[in-house]
C-alpha cells in the first residue's frame, strides 16, 4: 500500500493544516509488507484507469 503521509524521519510535503488544498505526490514505503515482484506487490507510478464507455441503450 501507499500512503500520502511521509516515511518515519522523512519531511513531511503535506499544506500545513487549515490551507487550500493541495494535491501531493503518494509516498512509496521504505519497508513494504508484500515482496517485490509478488503478485500483490506496489508498482510506481500508478497506471491511470482507463475510461470505459457507457453501453448503449437496445430496445
């Protein structure tokens, strides 16, 4: 899993509490839990979901 909260010891890039929204980047773990290269296992950069389109109406 990622987070978008930084590693224990690293700066923290997240707006300080109470400013505008800001879009920040996913933190990637130091320690991961699943193994690289397992099935389950996060991959960076996160690959966009395709749009799929709507099915057509068939009378």
């Amino acid at each position: 899993a990622m987070s978008l909260w930084p590693n224990k010891g690293d700066a923290d890039p997240r707006p300080a509490q109470g400013s505008a929204y800001e879009r920040v980047a996913a933190v990637a773990p130091r320690q991961p839990a699943v193994p690289e290269g397992a099935f389950g296992a996060l991959r960076l950069p996160m690959l966009d979901v395709p749009v799929v389109p709507k099915k057509s109406a068939e009378a």
